[in-house]
C-alpha cells in the first residue's frame, strides 16, 4: 500500500507526540519523587569541620569533630538503611545513651543513631562508632542546617526510643515498619512497641481544644490485634515517617511524647499500640539515687510547664482525673495585658478566656458575694455576667471580668467599700478592694499581682427607674425600671448561687438589644440591624433564634444581609 506525503506526515507527527508526552511523564514522576525524599539535595550539603568547644550547635561524631549529613548511614539511598534511631530524652548527669547506642548498633550496625540534645552535655557523651551527637542550639559561626535535625536525617522512618532501652533482636525494627506501612495512608501516622521492664504502656485518646487552651486525656479501650489512639502514657518506642515529623511545628520538643501527640492530634494522626515485639530495659530503675531521681522529676516539671507554655495550653486534665494548670495564679500576673476597645488580646487569637483566669474570676466572684450577703449589701448580676448567668449559669467564655451591680445606699454596710474613699486595700485573703480610677464605682481584684476582678457599679433608684453616676460607652450600659429588682431571684452563676432581676430574660433582651424572646413569637423587632448584630455575638444560640426571625420579617435591608449571613455562618 503506498503511503502519501500526507499520511506520513501524520504519522510523524502523532509519533513525536508521543514520545513528548513520554518524557514529560518522565519529567513530572522525577519531580514527584524529589517531593517525597526533599532530602537528597540541599540536606547533603557538607558541614564545616569544626571542634564541639566552639559552638553550641552541630553534629558531632565520635571524635568530637562535625559530621556532614551525609555521614554514616545516612545515605538514605534504595540500598541504605531506612530507619534512623534518634534518643531524645536523657540526662546529662546520668543516663545510658551509649549503651543504648552499642545495643542497637551491635544488632543493626548499618543504621545511623542520633543522640539529640538541647545543649552540649557535661560531661560529655561516650559514643560508639556509628553513633553521633546533635546539638540543637545554634551556634553563630556554624551555618543554620548544623542545629536543624530534618538535615541529618537521611531515611525514610525515625525509631524514637528512650534512654536505657535495648535491642534484642534485630527484626523488631522490621516489624514496626511492616505495621506502619500496612496502614497505608490511613490516620494511623504512627507505630508504637512498649518498654518492658518499666512502668505499662497505656492508650489514650487526647482532645486538645486551643480555643480553651486545654488538653484532655481519656483512657483508651485495648483491641485484640493492638490498641488505635492518639496518645500515649508510658515508656515506649515509636516509629514515624520521617516526613511526618518533621513536617510538626516542633518536631522534637521536651517532654518527647506529650509533645508529639500533642501536634499528631491537632493533625488528626493516630498512633497504634502493638503488644509485640516487645523492647527490653537494662536499667531500671532509670537513675542509681533518690537524688538523681528528683533531679530528672524537676526537669521533667520545669520542661512541661515550658512546653505547655509554648504551645498555649492552660489547662490538662489527666486520664486519672487530675488536673495540671500552666497559666496564672494569685501570686504571677493574669494571661492577658491591659484590654483595648473592649476586646482581649486572646480573641485576636480565636481563642477564648485561658481557663486559668476563669478559675480566677469565679473564686474572686463567690468570695465578693459573701462579703456582699454577709455585710447586707445588696446585689445583682449586671451586664454581660446576667448575661452569662442566663446562658451558661456562668462566665462567658471569652469574658474578662464579672460585673455587680449593688445599691448605693447599701454602701455604708460594707467596711471594705465605705472605707475606699481613696486608694486601697488589700484584705487577710489578698484580695485588692480599691475605688477605680475609670470613674465612681469600685473593683476587687484577685491579688495585688493578679489583676482579673469583680466591678462593682453603685445605683440609686430616682422616680422608678435604677441609675448611676458612671456611664462607660457600653451599649448594656443602661438604666432600668427598679421593679427588676423587687424582689431579687437567685441564679446559678459561676459555681455559687447569686442574686439577679426577677425577670432576666426582659432585662437582658433591654440591655443588649434584643427585644423577641423564641417564646414570644407574636412581636415584631425593635432592634436596628446593629443591635442584631451585637445580639447575634452576645447571645448564641438565642441570637440565631432573632436572626432566624429577623430574616423572616424582613427587618435586615439589603445592604446588611451578606453581613449578617457570615455571622450565622461562623457561629454555627
């Protein structure tokens, strides 16, 4: 058959065709493979060779000279290992990293292990040939990628083990890898075998929750092939993908595994709990002395809180059911600086009031409602805290401070309060009572460091209706008919029983702006789109409740409905 000019010239062309797109599929299978190993360039770029005594960062080998990444067993090529062992934790005046070190390398000499430290131990480490040292703090003559670990670890998986640990048999580290791998891309992120000879390994689930600056631990229930979590407590060994580490904030922060399963639950990671292979123990108990064991328990402490600290957690409620506070107390300064325009520094950070200061602000509150009872003073929940007490039976969440409003008249009856003409005092329990500078009413505060407080906001009644000298630019600012407050009707508020309008529902609906109740659905809306708006903010889920109806009525003009519509979108 004869081919024409024609027919050849398409049969060229659609060749060429292909083998274009051949080598562009080639190009981009390249391209996603330096994407999952980003560390076979730049990471072996060479360090300088350099003494440890000059700097505080780098990798420092046997010798005491620097390693480049590339060192041993760090190739990370198809016919190189692909497990690092990295010990984390020790301390510097007793520990058995070298042993530790010696174990693993006499089962496994091709794998690298990598001790890694804060600052250059004293004394120094004793480690075996393969074994090396990573100082994390920088150093100003060494080049950033010394202190960084992601540049000195070459393989795909990292072995976090801890100090005094053994290797027994070799095929332990292939069985934790087969685990993790048949996991596939699933949740399940990490691996873990537990320490024999130590105190039990147990899983637990782990909600950490940074808008209320806590952490909390629950049990987990135990499976027949091995438990699925997110947290452990205990002595154990933990296989992850190197990717994945250091793909955390803070890949290797102290404590070691609170730490990780901290940033993997906020990932979503899991972590799965096998009962074997087991890993042996030889030494136990850890450190030879009482001493030495209190020592590493004050690490330990001064460690956590440090953490805790950087990682904006307040608050952690233990599986066993105890609590640990991180924030602040009566004798350090509250969590937050000075307030402008009425809104904390904390909700900038789409977080709410830390749980520390809450604490706070509920103690100061029932300590103020006794004096107030027990001196015949007169009181009721004013503002936002009536607020708070007719949603929650409590502090908003994102609340500061708690306001009372008290009759002026009534005074006299309290020695802490008639005595405040000027200045203050500071009473047996250390409270602060004080007159406030911002204009005629008082303020009891936590401690003289502590500065979270109850305002107290003096009122008279004049023909019917509750006024005060002291306006602030408060919208719930606002006087009131005196019926609210005859008789007064208890609530439950932070904790205690205290004292509110008879009618709460009405006077809150009056100070805020919201002027339908659910129950009340024959009225019409009184409230410019505005005070919607406030409501909407103030008082969730009732606010979506006039939202809902305002919508209905036909009360948010045109201008103001995309408005409205992301605030219902963010509050739900």
């Amino acid at each position: 058959m004869r081919v024409s000019f024609c027919q050849g010239l398409l049969t060229g062309a659609i060749v060429l065709n292909l083998l274009i797109l051949y080598y562009v599929s080639r190009a981009q299978q390249q391209m996603m493979e330096k994407r999952r190993d980003p560390g076979r360039g730049s990471r072996k770029a060479a360090l300088p060779a350099s003494g440890l005594g000059g700097g505080m960062g780098g990798l420092v080998g046997v010798g005491g000279g620097m390693v480049g990444p590339g060192g041993v067993g760090g190739e990370g090529n198809s016919h190189g290992p692909r497990v690092t062992v990295l010990l984390r934790e020790f301390e510097d005046f007793e520990n058995y990293v070298g042993d530790v070190a010696r174990s693993f390398l006499h089962q496994r000499p091709e794998l690298p292990f990598l001790a890694v430290s804060d600052t250059p131990p004293y004394p120094p480490l004793s480690l075996p040939d393969g074994a090396r040292l990573l100082v994390l703090s920088p150093s100003p003559e060494q080049p950033p990628q010394a202190h960084r670990p992601e540049f000195h670890v070459q393989t795909e998986f990292v072995l976090l083990v801890p100090d005094g640990v053994e290797l027994e048999q070799g095929r332990a580290v292939e069985r934790l890898i087969r685990e993790l791998e048949g996991e596939g891309g699933g949740p399940v992120r990490l691996v873990a075998a537990p320490v024999l000879a130590r105190s039990a390994v147990q899983c637990l689930h782990l909600r950490v929750s940074l808008r209320e600056w806590t952490a909390t631990y629950t049990p987990a229930a135990s499976g027949s092939s091995g438990s699925v979590c997110t947290a452990l407590q205990g002595d154990a060994v933990v296989l992850i993908r190197s990717e994945d580490l250091f793909n955390l904030s803070v890949p290797l922060g102290r404590p070691l595994l609170p730490s990780l399963f901290i940033q993997t639950s906020l990932h979503g990671w899991k972590v799965k709990l096998l009962e074997s292979p087991c890993f042996s123990a030889s030494h136990r108990p850890l450190f030879s002395s009482a001493h030495n064991q209190w020592k590493a328990d004050s690490h330990l402490k001064e460690a956590t809180s440090r953490l805790m600290r950087n990682f904006g957690l307040k608050r952690l409620l233990l599986a066993d059911g105890k609590e640990q506070w991180h924030g602040c107390g009566k004798e350090t300064a509250r969590c937050f600086g000075t307030v402008r325009d009425d809104t904390p520094e904390y909700l900038y950070l789409d977080r709410w009031t830390p749980p520390c200061c809450l604490r706070a602000l509920r103690e100061t509150t029932k300590y103020v409602i006794n004096i107030l009872e027990s001196s015949g003073v007169r009181y009721w929940l004013e503002g936002g805290s009536l607020l708070g007490a007719a949603r929650h039976q409590d502090i908003i969440p994102w609340d500061y401070d708690v306001d009372l409003g008290i009759y002026l008249e009534d005074v006299p009856n309290c020695d802490y309060l008639k005595n405040l003409d000027s200045g203050s005092l500071v009473d047996a329990n250390g409270y602060v009572w004080e007159r406030a500078v911002e204009g005629d009413f008082y303020r009891v505060q936590y401690s003289e460091a502590n500065h979270l407080h109850v305002d107290l906001w003096p009122f008279y009644p004049r023909n019917g209706v509750m006024t005060k000298d002291t306006w602030m630019e408060h919208k719930q600012d606002v006087e009131f008919p005196e019926h609210f407050l005859q008789p007064l009707v208890p609530m439950p508020f932070a904790g205690v029983t205290a004292y509110g309008p008879n009618n709460h529902r009405r006077g809150v609906a009056g100070t805020f702006g919201v002027f339908m109740w659910p129950h009340q659905k024959d009225k019409t809306i009184l409230a410019t789109t505005q005070n919607i708006l406030v409501a909407i903010r103030d008082w969730y889920p009732l606010g979506i409740t006039v939202l809902k109806v305002a919508k209905m009525h036909g009360s948010i003009k045109s201008p103001w409905r995309e408005v409205v519509k992301r605030e219902q979108t963010l509050l739900l």
